[in-house]
C-alpha cells in the first residue's frame, strides 16, 4: 500500500495584496481607492475581520492582521461620528499592520479616511457585492491559497462523476488507462503531476498544474493535448479526489481482495480515502474495472452494497441448512423472461 504519509504537505505562509487583487478583481468586483499605497503588503491569515469593536476602542482582541471587511453597520457607526473622533477612531485601528480593507455595498469611504489609509500605508477597497456574499467568495478564495496540498505523481480522472486516482510506477500504464477512460466518455482532470488541496475536514481537491493542465505523455508517441484532441467535455480542472488506484504488476505472493467485504483506506492528509490495489495481467481490461469501481463507489455511497448482499444471502442459506440447488429458472425451451 502506498504510504502518503510520509510525503511533504506543503502551505503558503502568505499571499500578497497584490496577487489578491488581481485574482479578485473581476469576481468580487472590488476598486483600489488608495492609488499611493503598496500593494506589496502581505496577507498571513485566511480568515476575515470586520472591525465593529476596534472602531469602537476595544483593540485588544483585534485580529489586524486579517483582511478587514468593513459593512454598513461600520459606515453607520462612523458616519455617526464627528470629524474629530471619526478620526481618533480610525487613528486607533489603522496604526496597526492591516493587509486591506474592503468595502462594501458601494460603500465609499469619505475623502479623510483614504487620507489616514494613505498616511499609514493601507490599500482601500471597494466592492458593489453584500457584505454576506464577499465574505464567502473571499473566504472562499483565501482558503484555497492557505489550504495545505499535496503533489504526487499519479493520473487523476472523473468516471461517471467519482475521482479516481491511478498511481504506480513509471511506465506500468496509467496514463494509457486513463486515456482509454477518456476515449469513451470521461474526463481527464491531471496526468503526471497531480496536486491535491485539503478543503475543509474531509474533502480533497484534485488538480493539475498551470504549466502541463491537460497534455498526457504517452510512450511511443510523445506528447498529446487532450482538451484539442477530445474536445472541452474530455476535461476538468478539479475534482474531489474519492478512490485511489494502485496498478502493479501481478504477484502471486500477494493477496488481493476477492471479496470486498473488508475495504481498505489510505490516509491523505489524515483524510481516509478508499483504496483499492488492481494486478495487471495480459488480457486483463483495467478501464472496464476502472469504471466498475466507479459504478461500484456510487451504488455504496447510495447504500446498496454487493458484497454485503451476497454475503448475507449465503448466511441466510446456511442457517436454514437446505439441501436445495435449484438453478434460479426452471425452464430452457422458451426464451420468456
């Protein structure tokens, strides 16, 4: 069994505004109103703060280093405020290192705050999206770049909407299989390098790199890009990752399931995914078996399990200690069903 744990998992430590902004620009729909303040600044953390209780003096428990999301309960409150302590109430905030600051709502902040943000260097934004759907697009965003990931070498594609994960050695077939898989309907998400992203508790994300995205390397013929060869329906940029296929050679010395009573897992980032070792003989169809597993997975995932069924079927025989062969149809001269 392939030991994932003893694989690196790596992080980012930080993002920059900058990169934020690009990213975000067109799906958050957000302006720079700062033009003198640097982007360069970092972004450390991947939750949000909206600063209702700093604006209104309390900084102890400020979480400033996140980036602030300012609503119309925070515009209320300071445009409530004189000029004089509209200012002390942004001077007590806006010393500390902030990344950012968004509004929202088309909210646009007053001419002296952009001059106090500009004084202490901290980028203004401003968004025409709700404070509730900003907050989740961004979060949504800020947790993909800090998520812990994974890269392996491996062959990662969707069959019939489950995501497979084909490793093994060099050379023993999986991009093949995965092209097979492909040629008859499914779609390629990575081949070669795949990075996987934990989101949340129990879910992994599958995808491949910018550099290589959908190009399969296929001994004897090089290289092929599947997206202009198959079309667009032949792809995915990312899918959850849900059973890992392990393709070795045939070893007689081995046990393999026959059963499928007992199924094995793997931990990935101490998640637990299914796993599932397939031998390879001559003759043997592993795309066919690919997308058994496939079927398989979701009948189990629906509740219906064969093994299982089965197993109980043969108990129930036992039990009742009958003699009783029968074959299942007692008729061969006309073909009725």
């Amino acid at each position: 069994m392939i030991d994932f744990s003893n694989k690196k998992n790596s992080r980012k430590s930080f993002i920059t505004v900058e990169f934020f902004f690009k990213a975000l620009k067109e799906k958050i729909h957000i302006e720079l109103l700062t033009k003198k303040t640097s982007l360069k600044k970092k972004i450390t953390e991947q939750n949000l703060h909206r600063p209702g209780l700093a604006l209104a003096g309390f900084v102890e428990l400020f979480s400033y280093n996140r980036v602030q999301i300012v609503g119309n309960t925070e515009v209320k409150y300071l445009s409530g405020l004189n000029k004089a302590k509209r200012k002390a109430a942004l001077e007590k905030i806006l010393k500390f290192q902030i990344p950012c600051v968004i509004f929202t709502n088309n909210n646009k902040p007053s001419n002296d705050i952009l001059k106090l943000a500009e004084v202490h260097n901290i980028p203004i934004f401003i968004s025409s999206l709700t404070t509730t759907k900003l907050a989740y697009l961004v979060s949504d965003f800020l947790d993909d770049q800090f998520a812990p990931s994974l890269t392996i070498h491996g062959s990662f594609v969707d069959v019939y909407g489950v995501g497979l994960l084909f490793t093994g050695k060099s050379g023993i077939g999986k991009s093949e299989v995965v092209l097979d898989l492909v040629e008859r309907g499914h779609r390629l998400v990575a081949d070669d390098i795949v990075v996987l992203t934990k989101k949340g508790e129990n879910i992994i994300m599958g995808s491949g790199t910018e550099l290589i995205k959908h190009f399969m390397e296929i001994r004897g013929i090089g290289f092929i890009d599947v997206r202009s060869m198959f079309g667009i329906r032949a792809i995915r940029f990312q899918k959850r990752l849900e059973v890992i296929i392990e393709l070795e050679i045939w070893d007689k010395k081995q046990n393999y399931t026959r059963t499928g009573l007992d199924t094995k897992t793997v931990k990935v980032m101490d998640i637990d995914i299914q796993y599932i070792k397939i031998p390879i003989l001559p003759g043997k169809n592993i795309t066919v078996i690919s997308e058994v597993i496939a079927l398989n997975y979701l009948l189990k995932h629906y509740g219906y399990d064969a093994s299982k069924i089965l197993a109980k079927r043969v108990e129930e025989k036992i039990k009742t200690k009958t003699k009783n062969t029968d074959r299942s149809v007692d008729y061969f001269e006309h073909d009725f069903e």
